[in-house]
C-alpha cells in the first residue's frame, strides 16, 4: 500500500492508500477523487486522468510512452511532469507520492 496525495487546482487534497499493482487512476477512482474521470477506463485512450506528478516524484514514476504521449497531446496545459494516471502502477516505492490535477479536464 503507498499514500497517494491528490491536490485539486484549488488546493483541495485528497490522501488515499493506494493498493499495489492498482494505477493511480483506479486509485482516486474508488476513492471518489473528483478531478479524474478516467472516460476511457484506464485503456490510455483518453486524457481525462491527466495529472502533474510533483517535481520530487518524477523519476520515481517513470517515463511515460508513446500511447501515453499521444494521448497526452488531447489534454490542456500539458507540462514536463503531465501523466496520464493510468499509466503510473502503485507500489510501495511511490508511498508519499503527490499528484496534482488540472484545472480542467474534458
């Protein structure tokens, strides 16, 4: 299990315990995090999950790839820390992690 921290744009946070294996997605997902609504269900054929993963976090969550990147040309203000969160797998090296959400998503 990792703590994941969610922040809306207006500084509202969300802190849930993450089950390993599951994607942050999922994760804000079954925790009714608002801000991800996820439209394709986590098939990386969307970009509705965007998150800024926190600078510090960054390398621990990998880099993404070319489906990801694709996807993430659909999503406003795209940024070097902009993911997709269903792309980025929870374990217990990402306890702590920090996402913040966009302002909006589609």
């Amino acid at each position: 299990m990792a703590k994941i921290t969610y922040i809306e744009f207006d500084g509202t946070e969300h802190v849930v315990e993450a089950e390993n294996g599951k994607t942050i997605m999922e994760s804000a997902i079954q925790n009714n995090v608002p801000g991800i609504d996820a439209d394709c269900g986590g098939a990386c054929a969307c970009a509705t999950c965007h998150v800024y993963v926190d600078e510090k976090w960054v390398d621990k969550t990998g880099k993404s790839e070319t489906m990801e990147q694709d996807m993430l040309d659909f999503a406003f203000e795209v940024s070097d820390q902009s993911r997709l969160s269903c792309q980025i797998k929870v374990s217990d090296e990402l306890n702590g992690l920090i996402v913040r959400l966009p302002e909006k998503q589609f």
